[in-house]
C-alpha cells in the first residue's frame, strides 16, 4: 500500500508544472505524426487527426476549467493536483487546440471542405480569447492587468470556449446522429457547468454564515 503510494506519489511529481507540457506534446505530436505515415500524406490524415485533437483539448480545458469548483466541492489530492497546476493545464490546452486549429485550417485551405461564415467567426472569437489567455497566463501579467481585468478575461474567455465546446458537439450530434461515443462532450459539457454553479453557490452560502 505504501509502496503503491509512493509510486503514484512520483508519477504525479513527474507531471507538476512546466514537466506537464512532456508528456502532452510527445502524446500530440506522436499521434498526429503516426496518422500522417498511417495516411501518407498530411492531406489525407487531416480528416483522421481533426476529431482526435479537439476531444485531447477539451479534457485538457475541462479539468481546467473545473479546477477550482472540485477543490471548493470536494477537496482532496486531486483537486490539489489540478490546482496547483491549472496554469499549465490551460497552457497545455492551448496547445493542444492550436495545434487542432492549424489542422481545421489546413483542411480548409487544402481540401473542398468549407465553413460557414458564422462557424468561421465563432471560432476566430475562440481562438482569440485561447491567444489572449495564453500570453497573459503569468504573474507579471496579472500585476500588469490587474487582478480584476485579468480575471474577467479569462472568465469571459472560459465560457466563450465552453459554449463553443457544447455547441460544436451538438451540431455534430444533429449532423451524425445521437451515437453514445460523441454524448460524452456535451455531457462534460454541463456537467462543468453545474459544477461551477455549485461551487458558487456553496461559496456565497459560506460567505452568508461568516460573522
């Protein structure tokens, strides 16, 4: 039992702050190499990395976005865990969703696949509120914002990408069917979503019992 925590123990040292982004990029950059040989070109294994990447992103962007709201509801070793490294949580969740944006890009640019103008612009917003989050996620950053304004941006930036996540998921759902294999991202979906409505809730009871 002991030995067993001690291993687990390492295992979750290995991946506390910047040595999170290891095993994120081999994991990525693996994948998405292994489909270009599978495919043999990169054209061809666009539409096999597209999906994938996305679904990488948002578990990375769920636990960030949730971090907070488990360790209020439930505080423990996990919650800790997420916690302590959200920042590089989130900065790994850029990258991954980068990289996802450079492949959607390249479809489009490479193949006949097109997007519709409001698609294409909901997107644009996402991906500049990711960029903006991203270059301020650091000390100097929000001495230099401000707490306030700092927390605001990535407020009102987490729930642009949140609401983009769901209703990306479920216009999947509309175009390909209900299959139980694609119900599991909108499920995340509000289930991040009632978790940080709980939190908040619980947080103002709180707040409400202090003299």
């Amino acid at each position: 039992m002991l030995a067993t925590q001690g291993v687990r123990g390492t295992m979750m040292k290995l991946l506390e702050g910047k040595r999170l982004f290891v095993p994120v990029a081999l994991i990525l950059f693996g994948f998405v190499h292994s489909q270009i040989i599978a495919a043999g070109t990169y054209v061809g294994a666009l539409p096999s990395v597209m999906a994938p990447t996305a679904d990488m992103a948002f578990v990375l962007f769920f636990f960030a976005f949730t971090a907070s709201s488990l360790m209020r509801l439930a505080p423990g070793p996990g919650p800790k865990f997420l916690m302590r490294n959200r920042r590089y949580i989130g900065l790994s969740f850029a990258l991954v969703h980068g990289v996802h944006g450079v492949l959607v890009l390249s479809n489009l640019a490479l193949t006949p696949e097109t997007r519709g103008i409001p698609e294409l612009m909901a997107g644009g917003l996402a991906y500049l509120f990711l960029g903006l989050m991203a270059i301020t996620s650091n000390n100097a950053a929000v001495r230099q914002l401000g707490a306030k304004r700092w927390k605001l941006l990535h407020k009102v930036g987490s729930y642009d990408i949140w609401l983009i996540f769901l209703a990306t998921s479920l216009g999947r759902l509309a175009k390909d069917g209900p299959e139980l294999a694609r119900l599991w991202i909108p499920a995340l979906c509000l289930l991040a979503l009632g978790l940080r409505i709980a939190a908040h809730r619980r947080g103002k009871a709180r707040k409400a019992t202090q003299p």
